[in-house]
C-alpha cells in the first residue's frame, strides 16, 4: 500500500510574502507508480516559527469533497526540523537540489529569502496507510504568518496497492 499523490496547484500566494510558487507531481517511471512531487517557491521573507502550515483532509464522497476530522498543524521550524513525515519529505526533496543551488548549503532554521526547491519527495507514510481513514481525499494547506494567510494549495491523494510484478506466463 501506498500514497499516490496526484494534481497539486498553488491556489493563491500573497505577494508579500512570495514572489512564486510552484506545485508539481510526476511519475519517474512507467514501473514505478508513485507520483512524486515538487515544490518550488520564491520567499521574501524570513520564514521562521511565526509560520504555520495547517493540512485539512477531505474524502471524496459522491465526488464531492467532504471534510473530515483529520487536521494538522504544525510551525514551520518544527515542521522542516522535527517532523518525521512531511518534514522527512522536505529535507531529503531540499538536499536534492545541487548544493550550490541552495539558499544555505545545509538546512536550518529560521529560513532567509530566497529560492526554495523540494524536489522528488516521496512521503513515506506507510505507518500510516493501514490505519487512515479513507482511502480516497483532497489535502488542502494554509500557510500563515500569526494568523495572517500567506499561500495555499491542495493535493489529492489515493490509497492504493502495489501491484505484483510477477509477470508469470503458461
């Protein structure tokens, strides 16, 4: 069992705080059927604890959208530092990039200006996949500084198994 996540869009950024961002998902091959994701943003400001990503779930039921009871909510120091999901996911996606394309050669906290790239990240939540609630939803994130929003976006994701790659003939 696994997370597919597929079509992610930056629905709004405030140009106060962003000059662009980025959202994207891809396979990186036809064997291989995870879709990994890319993140890419240009800050303008410090981003430190003062900043909190907040992830909503929503299940798709009747093919419509419903919002359930899973939320998270996490600052943005102890979300990239801490986390060992999506934190996990973003400090492996940042050290992807060529170091001498990053903002700081190593991650650290509070994050300067600049331009930030998170590329194939895989979210490893297999310790979550038996236990989730339901099996197909939306993620839609808020970014906020003390409570002011920043950006948001969303994600849809699927539940799905790995099939078999034995390819057995008669």
């Amino acid at each position: 069992m696994y997370f597919s996540l597929e079509h992610p869009r930056v629905t709004w950024i405030d140009k106060e705080y962003f000059l662009n961002a980025a959202f994207k998902s891809r396979l990186r091959s036809r064997s291989d059927p995870i879709h990994y994701v890319t993140l890419n943003y240009t800050s303008v400001k410090v981003m430190d604890n003062n900043f909190t990503v907040s992830l909503y779930f929503y299940q798709l039921l009747s093919n419509v959208y419903k919002r359930s009871f899973v939320d998270i909510h996490m600052k943005f120091c102890d979300l990239m530092e801490k986390d060992e999901i999506i934190g996990d996911a973003l400090r492996s996606g940042y050290y992807r990039v060529p170091e001498k394309e990053r903002v700081m050669s190593v991650w650290k906290c509070p994050a300067p200006p600049g331009l930030y790239s998170y590329i194939n990240m895989r979210f490893r939540l297999t310790a979550l996949v038996d236990t989730f609630p339901f099996q197909e939803g939306r993620v839609y994130v808020n970014v906020t500084d003390r409570g002011r929003l920043t950006a948001n976006g969303y994600i849809d994701f699927h539940i799905k198994a790995l099939r078999s790659s034995n390819n057995t003939t008669a």
